[in-house]
C-alpha cells in the first residue's frame, strides 16, 4: 500500500525528486537478513507524499520477507481470503455421482 515518505530514511530527498515512477533500492547486510546481504530494486510510483510499490498483490508478502518484515497478521489474513474463496468454488461448483444418471429431454420444434 501507499506508504508516507516520512518512514523511509532520507526521506527530505525523496519530498525533493518530482512525482513518477522510480526505482527504489533496498540494502540489508547479512546481519539484517539472516547471513545473506540483499539489494532489491523495487520500481515505484512517487508521490507529493507517498510512495507504492509495483509489486503483484499475490508477491507482496514474499517481499516483504525478503526485506526482514513481520508478516504473520497478512499471512493470516490471506489464509481467511483462500478459505473463503475456496469455500466459495466448491459451493458453485457442484460434482457429478459417477452413478447418478444424466437425464436429457429432448424438444421438438412444432414448425
């Protein structure tokens, strides 16, 4: 979602660049990630004082642990919207018994 430009560090240069698209760089060393040192470029829409991310709504949470965030809350939330949707399908989808006869009727056309 949109984030303010206040929480991002160095955020009086982001308030300076014009609003459009951009490449945000995210560094972490290994400390910050678990041994592996990460550099992600992440394209972006800037704001007057905000900035988004283009990312997939479905890969929003891979990212998010790649960059060493939290993710439990949005993790369970996904798992309620899958229930849901699955819950969903198989209430629209109804299966067939292999023993149960199809019926046909066939109509003439009185012409």
């Amino acid at each position: 979602d949109n984030m303010a430009l206040d929480l991002f560090t160095g955020s009086e240069r982001l308030k300076e660049l014009n609003s459009g698209c951009c490449v945000l760089v995210i560094k972490r060393d290994a400390q910050q990630t678990n041994g592996f040192p990460l550099t992600l470029p992440i394209c972006c829409w800037k704001g007057k004082t905000s900035m988004r991310a283009y990312i997939a709504k479905n890969e929003r949470i891979h990212f998010l642990r790649l960059c060493g965030a939290d993710v439990t809350e949005t993790d369970a939330v996904r798992s309620t919207e899958r229930e849901r949707h699955k819950v969903k399908n198989e209430a629209n989808n109804e299966v067939l018994d292999e023993n149960q006869p199809i019926i046909t009727e066939t109509i003439e056309s009185q012409t």
